[in-house]
C-alpha cells in the first residue's frame, strides 16, 4: 500500500487545518500546478495558433504539448483526439449538440441512467426536444449499483446512444462501462462517458475502454477551472458538427459559409484557456507521478475507514455499497431528523468541509428516496485524521439534534 502522506505539503491551502472533503466538486491544487501557471504566465504567455513571434510560437508549443500529455494520460490513440472544453458539461454538450442534433430523429433513443449528474442528462432531454427522440434509463439497484439486468433490458437497436456515468458523484459506483460499451456497439450505438469523476481518481485508458467518446474537467484532478476535455475517437468525431462556430475553428470564411478547421480545432472555437492548459499538463504529471493506481487504492482505502467509523454513528444512513467492489472514494450520508444542509453547517463549524444538497443528480435523489444527502469526497492529500473529524463532526451533530 502506498503512503500518500508527503503529499500534504503540496497543498497550501491545507495548511490552515481545515478538513477538506469535497474533491468531489472540485479537488485542491499543488504547488508544482500553481507554479507552472505562473511561471508560463510570466515568461511564456500569449495567444496561441496566431502569431508569428516568438512568445505565441512558445505559448502554442506549451498549449499542444498539453494536448500531448492529456492524449498520453489516457492513452488516446492520436493527439488530435483530444479536444479542449471548459470542462465536464461543456463536452458533453459538445457531444449531445454536435452528434446528437445531426444523427438522432423520431423513434431513436438516447439511454441514460437514473445515477447521472445533471451534465449528462439535462443535454440530452434538450436534444430530445429538437430531434423527436426519446429519453430511457438505465435503473440502479437497491444498493446503489447500476443494475445491468436493466441496461440489457434497455439496449436495442433503437438506441443510437449511451450515455453513462464512469463514476457516479453521490454513490461513489463504477459502472461496468467497458460491458455496456461492447454491448452498445453491438447494435450500433455510441457511447459517451461522463468520466469526469472516473478519470481523476481511477484514469482512464481510453482504447481499452472502448467508449466513444469520453468527458472529464480539469479542477476535479488537482488541476485549475476553466479546461476540460472531450475525448473522441477520431471515427466519432469525424461525425460531429461543432456546435460553437467563430475563430479558429475554421478553414474558410466568406460572408455567406465557412469550412471547418482540421480536428480537433473545429470543436475549439476563440481563445482556448491557455494558462490553464498548462495547469492541466502539470497535474497530469503530478498524478501520473503518483501513479492512477495508488491514487484508486488511497481513496478506497480511507472509504473503507469511514465506512467503518461512521456505521455506528447515531441516526446516520450511508447510501450506496457498503463494499468496496467497483467503488470510489465518495460517500453520501443523512441523519434521521437533520436536514444535510444543517449537517454540513455543524460539520463546517468544527472545521470539516463536506457538500450538501442534491448533487447535481436530482432524479438519484428520487431513486434513493431523499431529498438530499451530506457528501463527503476524498483525494491524494485526504487523511484518516480527516476521518476522524467527520466522524466527531457527525457525533456532535447528532447530540445537537437528540439523535440516539
Ligand atoms: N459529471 C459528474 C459526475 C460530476 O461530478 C460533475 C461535477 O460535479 C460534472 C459532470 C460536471 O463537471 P463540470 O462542472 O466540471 O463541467
């Protein structure tokens, strides 16, 4: 087992005490990221793909050597699969409105899950709404899991797209997304994967997990906000529009049509987020240099620790697997008679930050029969003292409220 202690250090803003449990929403940065911000931003900075001079030369190496990181991080088969988003939603958007609008019509189906964040739902109930296609879902079971008797219930040739979650944000599940990818394919189907929670804390080998395209946010795995990426194997990305049109993403314009820019830069519209590509290259080497496995089997085991602790808090509920089979670092809890808000309110008060709320994942809240859960999320720089102040945090909480 691999000792992630060092790490902390790297993190200043750690450094106050404070017990940060919310890398679910987004993650902490380390120094060697906030340094290569810096350093690009005082010596090498401007725009890229323009100019003629030196700086924009350095800048547009620095912006595709970041390209080339991200393709190597996920082993895409050519950096020109790689295209930059603001993030998460952005991509999956850039999927839903540049593949979705062009391929679906009446009497296709776009199949979800019941377990998706908000970005990969509300996209594709909008682009159904404009192609006359309609929306199902993948249920879960009563653990939490996505149910795959279900997916195979739901698969069929009518479905002309797939799109799933690799990591569910609230229960922490991985669905088996390499067997719904081989089963999608079987009939035809594309399939989109919101990683934006798989990637940082499992990686992502894209050509093994045979997906079509692939989604994930840059802040959620120790980088800055603002970049993103959509991955897309180059037959799937030869089949979608751009959905956002202006500079740089063209070849030619006249006043009445234009052609586009070669992939990937047809999906990146005007100015990239630059600085920020350069903070994602670093974090990707920060991780990478931790190793993707070490970061899964660091997460799992503080999981393990706080599904133990916590199973005999008072009036405390865990949703989700009590095991750690296809399980990620996130655990989403309510207490009998507090509402989740007042929870992280108490928790915050002893210096314990958790999220509370839905999650983005609405239509989860309904299938799990709450209107909101206390989530806490955790990383590389997480520890078991963390743990322990949540636990004590809960404790608390639960006397505040004569919970027994
Ligand atoms: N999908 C999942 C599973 C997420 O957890 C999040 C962020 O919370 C998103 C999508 C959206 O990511 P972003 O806000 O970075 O676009």
């Amino acid at each position: 087992m691999t000792d992630l202690s060092h790490l902390k250090q790297d993190f200043p803003i750690l450094g106050s005490g404070v017990h940060f449990l919310d890398s679910g929403a987004s993650s902490q940065k380390p120094i060697p990221v906030l340094e290569a911000m810096d350093q690009f931003a005082r010596t090498s900075y401007a725009n890229v793909h323009r100019g003629a001079y030196k700086l924009s030369v350095a800048a547009t190496d620095a912006f595709e050597a970041a390209r080339h990181r991200v393709a190597t991080f996920i082993n895409a088969a050519s950096d020109d699969e790689v295209v930059f988003t603001r993030g998460t939603t952005t991509a999956i958007n850039t999927v839903a409105f540049g593949w979705g609008l062009e391929h679906l019509q009446e009497g296709d189906v776009i199949l979800t899950t019941e377990m998706e964040h908000h970005a990969n739902l509300v996209p594709w109930q909008m682009v159904a709404k404009r192609t006359g296609a309609t929306l199902d879902h993948v249920a879960i079971d009563d653990e939490g899991r996505l149910d795959m008797a279900s997916f195979e219930d739901k698969i069929g040739p009518e479905v002309k797209i797939v799109a799933v979650t690799g990591m569910s944000n609230v229960l922490g599940t991985m669905p088996d997304v390499k067997t719904i990818a081989r089963r999608s394919h079987e009939f035809g189907a594309r399939v989109v994967v919101d990683a934006a929670q798989l990637v940082p804390h499992a990686g992502v080998d894209v050509q093994d997990l045979g997906a079509d395209f692939v989604a994930f946010s840059a802040h959620k795995m120790l980088g800055p906000t603002g970049i993103g990426v959509l991955w897309g194997r180059m037959d799937a990305l030869e089949e979608t529009e751009p959905f956002e049109g202006g500079g740089e993403m063209i070849a030619n314009v006249t006043l009445h049509e234009s052609t586009w820019a070669a992939i990937p830069h047809r999906f990146e519209a005007g100015t990239p987020s630059i600085i920020e590509a350069v903070g994602l290259h670093a974090a990707i080497d920060y991780l990478d240099s931790i190793g993707m496995e070490a970061v899964l089997e660091h997460d799992k085991k503080l999981t393990a620790i706080a599904l133990e602790r916590l199973g005999d808090v008072p009036g405390l509920s865990i949703q989700g697997p009590k095991d750690l089979t296809d399980r990620g670092g996130v655990i989403s809890m309510t207490m009998e008679g507090v509402h989740a808000h007042d929870l992280a309110t108490i928790l915050d008060e002893n210096g314990v930050s958790v999220r509370a709320g839905h999650h983005c994942a609405k239509p989860l809240m309904k299938c799990l029969g709450v209107a909101a859960t206390a989530r806490a999320s955790f990383y590389v720089y997480s520890e078991e003292s963390d743990i322990d102040a949540l636990e004590k945090g809960l404790r608390h909480a639960g006397e505040l409220f004569g919970v027994s």
